[in-house]
C-alpha cells in the first residue's frame, strides 16, 4: 500500500498559510501607554526593541493545520495496493436466495445481484427482465480487489450468455442450483420472405428461388414483372432485372432494408465488394456491395446452372438462407457447462481516495476553529 497525489497542483495552496500568519500579527494585543502625574518629569529612556510575537497560539496552530488540510484535499491524496480480501457473492436474478444462502455457506461476504450497478441484495429487490450474465460476469471481474474471492451461484439453465465461455482473471466458485429462470422467453426465427421483381431474361431465376422457399417451408415468393413497384416493409426484395434500382427501392435501402440483386444490375463503379458465399468449389455465388446508398446483395453470376451450379446442389437452400438470414448466437446453455475460465489478466485497479476523510478532519477542526475564536476569554480581552 502506497500513497499518491492525484493532483499535487493542489499543493500550490500551501502559500495561503501567510494568511493567518499575517492576520495574528496585524491583531495582536495592543499596548498603550498611560501617563502618571509622578513620572512625566523623568527622562526617557531608550525603549528596547520589540520582537516579532505571536499570540493565541493554540487558535494560529489550528488555523495552519485547516489550511494545509484544505490544500491536501486539493491535491486528492489516494492509496493504492489497499488490501481487500472480503468475499463477494453475486447471484443471478431469479435464483432463490434462500437455497442460494444453504448453498454457499455461513460466509460473511457481500452478497450482490449480477445485475447492472451491481446492486446489493438486502437493499434493493431482484432486477426484473434478462441479464447479459457473460457480460457482467467480465465487468464484475474487472470492478472486484484482485484478492477478493467471487462466488457466483446460477440457476442449471443460464440464460444471457454470449458466444463464448466466460474467461476471467480469477478463480471462481461456480455454484449451479438445480432451478431453471424465465428471464427469457423462446423466439421463433421467422422464416425469410422474398418479394421478386424480374425482367425477361432474369424470369427463369425465379423457379430456383421458389424452390428455396419450399424447402424453407415459407410462402411463396411474390413474382412479378420489374414494372410493378415493390410493396411492403416486412419481405426481402429480389431484383432480377438489368435495369437500374427503382428510386423508391434505393430509399427503402437507404432506411435499412434488405435487397439481393442480380448480377447483371449495374453497380457504381467505387463500390466495395466483399465476398459472402463460396460453393464447394471455391466458385464465388453472392457478395456484398456497399456504396453511399446503403448495402445490397448481388448475385455473382446469372441465376442460371450453367453459371451457377450451386443452383442444382442439394444443400442450395440452406446456403442460401444462411447468407439472408444468419443464425442468432445461442444465448441458453446448461450452467455447469459454462463455469468460468481463468487466465485473463487482472485488471489494474483504482486508487482509493482519502477525499471524505479529509473533508471530515476539515469539518471538525473548522468548529474547533470557530470554537477557539469565539471562546469567552476571547470576548472577555476584546
């Protein structure tokens, strides 16, 4: 355990020491002098010179200590290295605390919510809704004294979880209740909706992909010639045509819809193009082009076997929705299969400032200040 100044700037406000200083020599007692009859007639003598004197000691010794206080205080004194090796519990919303407590032990430790804040489980009620548990376990880790045991207790089916195992840079004790949460509900991934727009030559592109929706067990796509203006928000638009976007369908790209175009569409000459989708043979089937008007999909080559033969290949319909609609990341896995990992390294932790302690040494010498200066001896010599 060090200390250090966050700010030894503050420092500079030792010079206000002059003040008190300059104040207890300007109102020192006052001598006056008072002639007697007797001795008015006697010669002067030389008077002895007067040396600097201070009085009210105790009230001038006070008064410098406030002021090098307020300058420390200015200079926000920390200490680092602070020993800290109580115990934490965090415990997952929805997980009953009393078995919770039975589970852990008689340990006196500080028992929190693995929620957002962090919150303490005897002041607040259990946060409501799904918890990002992957997420806060790594901010808990990196918030907690590197020397502070962290005990987790989770219910035996986690929910909140991201695509990896957590990795932290502690030791964990990962304790799983046999309990399930309903913090999150099962969602059904709807099924895509394509909605065509095709010229003469791009007409025979539409059977492959009515047999993609079939085998998806979706509606069939909407087909129509490339005259007739797209409807609705909800479908992913399919432009087989040569001729270049309709205006409206750049707009509705612009605010974030999705579009797959065929190859023969023009495509302003800066775009990016970024490859999405390779079939087996390493033949390149759909790319991703972005330019200033948002991003599409395109087709590599025409919607024809000859050009594609992906298109006759069985597994065409699962490659195809895997590139229109991505498969979410798995957020539900058994808990004892998630238990932590260490390795990480431990994350440097803050200094702990003295501030409030400064500032209540401050208080109370202020009053004894005010207490001294206002003492009845002191009215009594005024």
């Amino acid at each position: 355990m060090s200390l250090l100044w966050l700010f030894p700037a503050g420092f500079l406000a030792l010079a206000a020491l002059l003040l008190p200083l300059l104040i207890h020599l300007a109102r020192r007692s006052e001598q006056r002098i008072i002639d007697f009859a007797a001795l008015r007639w006697l010669s002067a003598k030389p008077r002895p010179r007067r040396r600097i004197r201070f009085d009210e000691w105790p009230l001038l010794v006070l008064r410098l200590l406030l002021l090098a206080l307020l300058a420390m205080l200015l200079a926000r004194p920390a200490l680092t290295g602070v020993l800290d090796t109580q115990p934490r519990v965090a415990v997952v919303p929805g997980v009953d605390l009393a078995v919770a407590q039975r589970a852990v032990g008689n340990v006196d430790a500080q028992w929190l919510w693995l929620a957002a804040g962090f919150p303490s489980i005897d002041k607040t009620q259990a946060p409501q809704g799904s918890q990002p548990v992957s997420s806060l376990l790594r901010e808990l880790d990196a918030s907690l004294p590197t020397d502070a045991p962290l005990t987790v207790v989770v219910p035996s089916v986690l929910d909140g979880l991201d695509a990896q195992r957590p990795q932290l840079s502690r030791t964990v004790r990962w304790q799983v209740l046999e309990q399930t949460t309903a913090t999150e509900r099962q969602t059904t991934i709807a099924l895509p909706q394509l909605q065509i727009r095709h010229d003469e030559a791009g007409k025979p592109g539409v059977r492959y992909l009515d047999a993609a929706a079939s085998a998806w067990r979706s509606a069939r796509p909407q087909a129509a010639d490339d005259t007739v203006a797209f409807n609705g928000d909800g479908t992913l638009r399919v432009w087989l045509s040569a001729k270049p976007l309709p205006a409206d369908t750049s707009t509705w790209l612009q605010r974030g819809g999705r579009l797959l175009v065929d190859a023969r569409t023009p495509v302003p000459a800066d775009a990016q193009r970024t490859p999405l989708w390779r079939d087996a043979n390493g033949v390149l089937v759909v790319e991703q082009v972005g330019t200033a008007q948002g991003h599409w999909l395109r087709w590599a080559a025409p919607l024809q076997p000859a050009n594609l033969p992906v298109l006759l290949d069985v597994e065409f319909p699962a490659g195809l929705r895997a590139v229109l609609q991505a498969a979410p990341t798995p957020r539900r896995a058994l808990a004892a299969t998630m238990q932590p990992q260490t390795g990480t390294t431990p994350y440097p932790q803050p200094a702990t400032e003295l501030s409030r302690w400064l500032l209540l040494a401050v208080a109370l010498l202020f009053l004894l200040e005010r207490w001294l200066a206002s003492a009845p001896r002191r009215r009594g010599q005024a």
